[in-house]
C-alpha cells in the first residue's frame, strides 16, 4: 500500500479518515468536521496537501482528493465532473443538457454542465469541464428530484422541469435540432404536470413551442390529444417567433413563424 510520506501527522490523517469514507470531494468544513479544527487552520491544511500532490483544486476552497496509487503521477486523474458539481452550489439541481444526460436522454457527451440555483455562483473550469451556474429567483426554484449516482445522492430536474427548460432557453442544450432528437426517447411523460409546470413559469411563448413539437413528436411520443387541447386553450392573440426574430413560414395552429432550415429539423425528426 502506498504511504504519503510527504504528509505531516495530521495531513496524513485527514487523508486517511477521508478514505475510509470514500469522501472524494472536500472543502475546509470538511476538515474542520472530521478533525475538529479551526477554520484557518483546515485551510492551511488543504493548501498544504494541495502543495504536496494529495489534494486537486477545484476552485477557492474545493478540492478532489487523488486517489493514493494515483499520487504520483495527478496529473492523469480527474474526479467524475457530476460528482464535483454537486459542491458549487447549495442549494442546486443539476439542469438543461446535463439533466437530459443524467435522464438518459442525450446523444452527445458534453464538457459542459449546467447548475440551477439561487445564489450567485462563479463559472468553474475543472479539467476542461466548464460549469455553468445558472441563476434563477426564488420561486422558480422548483421541479427537482434526488436520483443515485453510483455511491452518492444529486439533484437533478426532473423530466418535466428539463423539458420546459430546454424549450426555454435551447443555447444550454445544444440548440434545437439536439434537442428535438432527445425528445424522440422521452417516455413517461407526466402531461399534468408539465402543464401545471407550464403555468407556473408563466412564459406563454413556451405554450405555442410545446404546441408544435409535441404536434409534430406525436408519433414518437403518445402526445396525449388533451395535452395539446389544453395547450391551445392557453394560447393567447399573440404570434411568435419559434426562435426570436427568426423569420419563417407561419404555423396557423401553433401561431408561431418557424425559420425554414428549422422548419425543415422540427418536420424531419
């Protein structure tokens, strides 16, 4: 077994208790719980088993700790990005393209990962892997779910949540056309809830884009003939843009004007 000679008494120790509980991501609270020490004392101790090649640096107080028969050569190592993600913001869900991989759904592997939450947080880079915070208000802090991620516990979105979010903001999940081939393999869809959903965020452009996909993703989906009912019942006067100031041909039923190459994506899936 490898022993950390580099590291003094305590290091060794706070490497050791950190181990024996598979503990892989740590912060200076970490230290301070399993050691009972001060403050800056753990962030001393961090930074010095930083120093010594038996912690990696996530950002200002995060660190991965370097599995001991990897010690020597960390450079090669790098932590599961999902499982660092859940450590950048309290309180968070994991959402937009990283939920539709976490749902299974996705059909690209990103280096991009997405973190709903309430407070303000910095955009990471961890090995190339680019955490986007993405900032919401209080009240549209809704719609998550815990799931297992091997040994460990994540929030995440839950499918209805990822659907409206996708469809709301398309940039943080590879754009449209990606989009729409996910929800190809969408099963199990609460239709009440995304309805209920729907209402709650309250963008009515939302209402007439579900309307056209799940329109047209009907074959693929068993898009229920009351879900698109009700979506027309909250339809208002007003035309939109599929995507904003994108002009298109006009879909009467959906009030919306589609760009044509879009067009061409959305009737071609």
């Amino acid at each position: 077994m490898y022993k950390l000679k580099k590291l003094s008494g305590l290091e060794q120790k706070l490497y050791f208790l950190l181990e024996a509980e598979n503990q892989r991501v740590l912060s200076a609270e970490t230290a301070m719980e399993l050691l009972g020490i001060s403050r800056m004392h753990a962030y001393n101790l961090l930074k010095n088993m930083r120093k010594k090649g038996a912690l990696d640096k996530v950002k200002s107080n995060l660190f991965v700790r370097i599995p001991a028969h990897l010690v020597h050569d960390k450079g090669k190592y790098m932590e599961d990005p999902i499982l660092v993600g859940k450590y950048l913001a309290q309180p968070y869900f994991f959402s937009y393209y990283t939920a539709l991989y976490l749902h299974g759904l996705s059909q690209q592997y990103a280096r991009h990962y997405y973190l709903s939450t309430i407070k303000y947080v910095q955009k990471v880079d961890y090995h190339g892997n680019i955490f986007h915070p993405v900032i919401l208000k209080g009240k549209r802090f809704f719609g998550l779910k815990e799931m297992n991620y091997g040994d460990e516990k994540i929030f995440v979105s839950d499918l209805e949540r990822t659907i409206l979010d996708v469809m709301n903001r398309p940039e943080y999940a590879g754009g449209y056309e990606e989009i729409l081939r996910c929800f190809q393999s969408l099963e199990e869809v609460n239709w009440s809830q995304l309805l209920e959903y729907l209402d709650k965020i309250g963008e009515k452009i939302l209402i007439n884009r579900m309307g056209l996909v799940f329109d047209i993703l009907g074959d693929f989906v068993n898009t229920p003939k009351r879900f698109l009912k009700e979506l027309r019942m909250r339809m208002s006067n007003n035309i939109y843009y599929f995507e904003k100031n994108r002009k298109g041909s006009y879909i009467k039923k959906w009030k919306i004007i589609v760009d044509e190459q879009l067009d061409e994506v959305v009737r071609g899936v």
